[in-house]
C-alpha cells in the first residue's frame, strides 16, 4: 500500500518546522466515564505502519482509565509554519509492559535517560508530596515499569485545515474510502 496523501502533507508541514521540538505536540482529546471531554498535550513518537501512530504514556494516569471505557478519540495537531491544522481520529490500543514486552521495550529504549523518568515519578494527578523521589534521568538499561504505556492509535478519518490559501482549504480523507480526498468547505 502507498502512504496515504495526508501522510506525505504532514510530513511536509512537519519538515517546515524545522528542529522545532512543538512540531511533535498533539492534543489528544477524550471522553470521561461520565461523557464529559478531557484533553491534553502529548509527543508524537512516530508512525507505526501506514496508519497507526504512537503515543507513549502511564497507566496510572486518567486518560488511560477513559482509555479503557471509550478508546475512540480525536487528535488534533497544529504546524503553524506551514499553517496546516490536522484533526485525526481513530481508535486507541493500548499496548503494556504486560501484553506486549517486545513493543514497550522497544518503546522505552527510544526515549532519553531525560525522557524516562517522568515514569519512575510518584503516581500522576495524586496529591503532591514534597519528600517523593522524582529523579532527572533513567538509564535505559532499566526495564520499562509495569505502568509504561505505548498508545497506538489505529486512524480512519484525517481532516486538514490549511490556511495558506484564499479561500482556506479544508481537505477530508477516510480508511473506508482507500483514504480518497475529498474538498470541504472551509
Ligand atoms: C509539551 C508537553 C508534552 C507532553 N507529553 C506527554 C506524553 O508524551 N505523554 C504523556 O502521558 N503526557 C505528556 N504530557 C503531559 C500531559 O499533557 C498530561 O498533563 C498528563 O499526561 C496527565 O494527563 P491526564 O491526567 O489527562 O491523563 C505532556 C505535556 C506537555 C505540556
């Protein structure tokens, strides 16, 4: 299978950011057990085949428990150099130490000694206690801890927003439809 179209766009608004290290934020909005929306900023860790892409995360924080309820979600990514807003959604599997060693290991030997030790820090959103251990880097040669998350997040409908043009061009591509393009009104 080829790339996807939408694929070879971002990989272009993506190179116009340069070095840039928020052209890898994405917010990723979910839905609380009560319906409610939740979201947050997250790195892009990069694609997983044509049509998955990784995120990495903890198991002790409230977006793996919505996670687990309702695993549909929409992500949004901004590139404001080439001005290009892309709205993903798709569904979420979530991959643990557990039931997927290979991958989160994987996973975990990609990050810096910087990167890991958000995860050997106390349980997130809990009170804080100033006497807690939160060290400033982890070896990698540490396995990954029981709660290291790998979201992938399986995509079926891409919409981008680039306002580059006059008028601006909104651009609609779907999985169900081999990822056709299909021009929206802005
Ligand atoms: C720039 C930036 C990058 C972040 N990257 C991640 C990330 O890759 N994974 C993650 O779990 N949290 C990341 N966070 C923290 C989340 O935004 C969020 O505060 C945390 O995951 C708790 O979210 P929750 O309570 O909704 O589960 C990042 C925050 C910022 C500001």
């Amino acid at each position: 299978m080829t790339i996807p179209a939408w694929r070879q766009l971002l990989r272009g608004a993506r190179q116009r950011e340069g070095r840039s290290a928020s052209a890898r934020w994405v917010q990723l909005a979910t839905v609380s057990a009560g319906g409610e929306p939740r979201v947050r900023t997250l790195v892009f860790r990069g694609w997983a085949g044509d049509e998955k892409l990784d995120l990495y995360s903890d198991s002790r924080s409230s977006k793996a428990d919505e996670l687990n309820v309702q695993p549909s979600v929409e992500v949004c990514w901004l590139l404001p150099k080439a001005r290009h807003q892309y709205r993903l959604r798709g569904v979420i599997e979530t991959l643990s130490v557990d039931e997927a060693p290979e991958q989160t290991r994987h996973a975990w030997n990609s990050l810096t000694d910087t990167g890991r030790c958000l995860w050997h820090w106390p349980h997130p959103g809990q009170p804080f206690e100033a006497d807690a251990p939160f060290p400033q880097t982890v070896d990698g040669a540490q396995p990954p801890p029981p709660h290291f998350l790998v979201l992938r997040l399986n995509l079926h409908r891409v919409e981008l927003l680039d306002l580059s043009h006059h008028p601006h061009r909104r651009t609609l591509w779907c999985r169900e439809d081999a990822w056709r393009s299909q021009r929206l009104n802005p």
